[in-house]
C-alpha cells in the first residue's frame, strides 16, 4: 500500500474523529475511522460518486439531520440544536469517504490523484471551519493549541510528499520542523481567521467555546463590558404583518451596586403549567401575561412569530406582551424575572407574544427609587437639573440631555469614579452607560426607573421578516408614572447608527437566514397536518433512496459497459500481437509499434500491418462501438491472411 494513502486513511480518521467530538456523536468516530480502514484496504469495489449521487447525498444528509439529528443527538450539542448544519457536514465527510474507497490501488510514485487532493481540500476546510473540541487543546507555552487541528494540516503535507519523496521522506520531513516552533503562533491565528469566516457563511457551522459569547443571554446581572464584543450572528428571527416593537426585553433590573452592576429583584422561582393556559386549535398552548406597558389606545395588537437561533432557552417579548404562544409544556420564570419555556426535547425553540394596548397598573415599590452608594452631591445636583413641573416633562429633560451626546464603544473613563466621568464630564458611551445615568436621573427626581436588558429589532430581510444578532444587544430604560403604569425609553444617541455601520451583515449571512425563513413557512404549512407531515416526511426519505440507488445503477452500468468494451478492445491488440510475434510494450501505441516493425519482415506484410495500426489508431475511441470493432476484426483478419502467405 503507497505511504500516501496510508497517510490519507489517518487524515479520515483524524477528521472524523474531530466532528464527532464536536458534535458529541462517538458513532461518528467509529464509523469514520472504520470506514478509513476498509477503504485503504480496498477490499471492496466503488464506483466513484457522480454529481448526481454527490447532490443525492448532501440533500439527504441535509433531510435526515433536520428531522432525525436533532431528535437523536445529545442534548444541548451542536448536532442537536443545528441539526440542518450538522447533517451537511456529514454528508460531506461521507463523500470524502466514498472518494477514498472509490480510488485506484496505485504503487507509483507519482502525484497526488484527484481524489485524494479533493479530500485533503474539504478535510481541512471543515477541521478549520469547525471548532475544535474542548477535548483536543492542550496548553503550549502558555497558548491554547487546537492539537487536532495542527496534527491534520501535518497529515495533509505528509500526504502531498510521501509518495512522491518516498526514497527521502525523512529528509523532507525535517523541512516541516520550524512548523511545530510556530505551532502556538499558528493555533491563535487560526482562531482570530475562524470568526469572520463563519460569521460570513451564516449559521452553517458552530461557534466553539473558544469565542467569548458576545452580547448579552437575560442574566442574574449585568455589566458594561457584556456590550464590548459585537458580532453578526443571529440570535432570533422574527416573522411579523407588521413592522415589529423595536425592543424585545429579555429581563428588568433594579439595583445597581458599587461595582456598577446592575442586579434584579430577587423573587421566588414561579412557573405556568397546562392549567394555566389555553390550548388553541394548533395544539400551542396560549399563556395570559401580565401588561403593565402604558399603551395608546388606538395602537392595533400585534402578533410577532419569534424562532430562537442561540443555544439558550430564554424568552424574549415586546414591553406590551399581554400573551405569550407555543409548543411547550410550560413556562418558568428564574428568581431574575427572566421567562424560559420547556420545550420537548428536539422541538423548535419558537414562540409568539401578542401585543395588546390593555394593560394593568402595576405596584410600587421603593427598590425603583434607590440610589447607589457612590451617588453623591455633584450627581444630586445635575440630575435636579432636569427637574421640571411634571414627571412627564422631567423624563424628557433627561432624555433630550443623552441622546444629544456621543455614542462610541471606545471609552476612556476615570478608572477610580467611571461614573462621574461619564455622567458630569458628558464623556462619549454606549448603551449601557447611558440608560444608567437616565435611571438613575430619574430616580434623583423621585421618577421611579429601572433598567432592561434585550435586543432591539432594525435588520429587516423581507417585508414580513426581521432578524436579530448578537450586536443588537442593547439596554434602555422604563419609567412608572403615577398611576403605576409603566412607559419605555430610549437614552442612547442616534449616532449609535455608525456602530451597525461598522457591523453590518454579509451578503451570504442575509441570503442564508431569508432563505431558511421562508423553508421555515413551508415546514410550518406542510406540518399543520400530521397525516402530510409524515408523507412528505416518509416520502422525501424514500425519494432520496431511489435517486440514489438509480443514480449509482446508473453508473454502475455504464462503467460495466466501459469494462466490457475495454476486454473486446484488448482481446483483439492481443491477438494481434501474438499473431505477429512482436514483442509486448505498455507504453507503446499503435503509431509507435507502426515505426518499429521488424526490418526484415517482407513489404507486404509491413504494409498490410500498417493499415492494421492505422485503422485500429482511428476506430479505436469511436462512438459507433460496434461498427469500429467490426471494421478492425476485419482489418485484422486481412493482415494475418497476408502474414500466411
């Protein structure tokens, strides 16, 4: 067996081995590394897949992670929760594979073939692209190596160079040291390249835990720097009649300590059960919310359709959500406020809030007065600043006061009091800073205030559909009037429009997720009806497997039928070179035999030979196979009767 494909089995394994450890899927290891075996042994033959079979594969591979992946996986994995993206990927390992055992038994040393080089390219594609698992960085000198990773990019030289170099592999070996000093150097530049290639591809591929999370899941507490590490990608995806509420809050906090940490109330674990909701005709389940978001009367309710894209089960809901709608078994809400449903396990993360402009008072509490230990007389004395004769006319002093200010990520503030820089020097900031300085304004002129945390919607991809991303994190503030009613405010300069500027969304990202909503809409009709759901669920399954076993009869047939023309072909140059006695050379054509018959041969049997060759040098590639053969037998036949002479 050639070093090189010795070599190539171990890259297979190597990869399989790295997905299956991402994934959490030890089937997928075994498999592979098996498969690798069997298919350096060559002990079976495989036709090489078509474009066809190649499409075949990956929509099936597309299908049955979709709708089998996600329901069998490990909960909480990559497999689970992109079922669609993890099907893909082993499709794509399967046709590696495949390409493998389909090759040739070869002992030349000759170049890399074909196929080999196809798999070396997709191989290293998906080991860069995907994460490595936490399993397969080690610590050298101080800097996490993705060890994975740099094994198979030294496999994949090892593969390029051994058979070619097999007389003096451990020489050229050796031209590979310098890459194991620079191995640290290599791991971190592959992790800096790693984002923005799967940001710009869209949600194909995981994230690993070597990217800190950015933007900000509803939490026991919330700090500026959650809002420092914008990235592209989705987090939900919201399908509306109408253009949606601007926010969406994840959660509400009240306190805010020393630190500048804001921190919610502390209230007791609650949950809504089947008792407490109403089943709709669709099976979902219809929970009451408490409103108490002041709404103009005339404002038409809304119903917004919300499918989560992270890995978190948190909800998040316009401020005047009176109900919330799905498939889950109940609703929970941890001792933040922050509502996460149970969902069964492999079922969609989705839900629907309907908005309505009925909403209920909601009580005091002095929590939403309080003031932090650094507040002192020079902060006092600004905030009295906005005071005016009405609450109303206060809270617009204070908001015409911060969004006419500078927004930038970049701050600079006095590290001993970051507070006071911001808020007496007008320091530029970001959302976070601001809707603290307007809480806390509000609260110095007895305006009870606090502050939420969530996303704000912008990004529309078509008329009905928004999508949300992990820069759209975002803090404001809401503010309770006299009659208990509370009332949504926004403090962050306008000039935060330059920040989206320097994020904005691929091209690839928008076509992807437009895309996968409107499959989403398919779905949805197709599995309003359970009998339709299961037909074109059994049915696509049992479609795919006919595509394919066609597919490769297909081509099975025809390389049998190239087989068989070949033995026809080779039987008659045979006999002809037995008849004539001449010697048998490999690299000889037909033109070459022709310039060097035997001198001594008689002029009729060279001429009656050459028309042999020349004929059998035309017919031989013809399309009309039967008639070329017939017409060089016969040729052949005329030539021996002369050579009998």
């Amino acid at each position: 067996m050639p070093l090189g494909q010795v070599f190539l089995a171990v890259f297979l394994a190597l990869e399989s081995l790295h997905l299956g450890l991402s994934m959490e899927l030890t089937l997928v290891i075994w498999l592979g590394a098996g498969l690798s075996v069997l298919g350096a042994l060559k002990l079976v033959q495989v036709e090489r897949p078509t474009w066809g079979l190649s499409f075949v594969l990956l929509a099936t591979g597309g299908f049955l992670g979709s709708q089998v992946l996600e329901d069998w996986a490990l909960e909480g994995s990559w497999a689970q929760t992109n079922g669609l993206g993890a099907g893909l990927v082993l499709s794509l390992l399967t046709y590696q594979l495949w390409l493998f055992a389909s090759g040739e038994k070869s002992s030349t040393h000759l170049a890399v073939n074909r196929n080999s080089q196809t798999i070396l390219v997709l191989g290293l594609l998906l080991i860069l692209l995907i994460s490595p698992p936490d399993q397969a960085i080690v610590q050298m000198f101080g800097v996490p190596v993705a060890l994975l990773t740099i094994t198979a990019i030294l496999l994949a030289s090892l593969t390029l160079m051994a058979d070619r170099c097999a007389d003096y592999l451990f020489s050229r070996l050796l031209l590979l040291l310098p890459l194991f000093l620079v191995v640290p150097l290599l791991g971190l530049l592959l992790g800096i390249g790693q984002g923005p290639v799967i940001a710009a591809l869209g949600d194909i591929f995981p994230r690993g835990s070597s990217f800190t999370p950015t933007g900000f899941s509803p939490r026991q507490q919330l700090r500026a720097s959650a809002f420092l590490q914008p990235s592209n990608r989705a987090v939900m995806r919201a399908t509306t009649e109408h253009r949606p509420n601007s926010y969406l809050a994840g959660n509400r906090l009240v306190e805010l300590n020393e630190d500048l940490v804001w921190l919610p109330i502390e209230r007791p674990l609650s949950a809504l059960t089947l008792l407490d909701a109403v089943i709709e005709e669709t099976g979902q389940l219809r929970f009451e919310m408490d409103n108490h978001q002041f709404s103009i009367g005339n404002n038409p309710p809304q119903r917004i359709d919300i499918q989560s894209l992270a890995n978190n089960n948190f909800v998040f809901m316009s401020p005047n959500t009176s109900h919330l709608i799905g498939r889950f078994e109940a609703l929970t809400r941890n001792a933040a406020d922050v509502w996460s449903p149970v969902y069964d396990r492999g079922a969609d993360k989705r839900w629907v809030i309907e908005t309505s402009s009925e909403s209920i008072p909601d009580t005091f509490s002095e929590i939403n007065l309080q003031l932090p230990s650094f507040w002192d007389a020079g902060l006092q004395e600004k905030s009295e600043g906005f005071l005016a004769s009405d609450d109303q006319q206060t809270v617009y002093n204070v908001l015409d006061h911060f969004i006419a200010r500078s927004y930038s990520l970049e701050t600079n503030f006095n590290p001993d009091q970051p507070f006071h820089d911001f808020f007496l020097n007008e320091q530029p900031a970001y959302c976070f800073w601001f809707a603290t300085g307007a809480a806390l304004a509000l609260r110095a002129n007895d305006i009870p205030a606090r502050l939420v945390g969530g996303y704000v919607i912008h990004e529309q991809l078509s008329e009905e559909m928004w999508l949300v991303r992990e820069r759209d994190a975002h803090s404001w503030v809401e503010w309770q009037d006299a009659e208990g009613y509370w009332h949504t405010i926004d403090p962050t300069p306008p000039s935060i429009t330059s920040f989206f500027g320097g994020y904005e969304s691929s091209p690839v990202s928008v076509l992807y997720h437009l895309l996968a909503g409107q499959w989403q809409k398919i779905i949805d009709a197709v599995l309003a009806n359970e009998l339709m759901a299961d037909l074109v669920r059994y049915g696509g399954v049992f479609i795919l497997l006919f595509l394919f076993v066609r597919e490769y009869r297909r081509i099975r047939g025809r390389k049998e039928k190239l087989d068989s023309r070949t033995v026809r072909w080779q039987k008659v140059w045979q006999r002809f070179l037995s008849s004539a006695n001449l010697p048998v050379n490999e690299s000889w054509t037909a033109s070459t035999y022709a310039e060097n018959l035997p001198q001594e041969w008689p002029s009729a049997w060279i001429n009656a030979t050459k028309d042999f060759l020349q004929n059998y040098k035309l017919l031989r590639f013809s399309n009309d196979d039967e008639l070329a053969l017939a017409e060089v037998e016969s040729s052949l036949d005329r030539c021996l009767q002369v050579m009998e002479k």
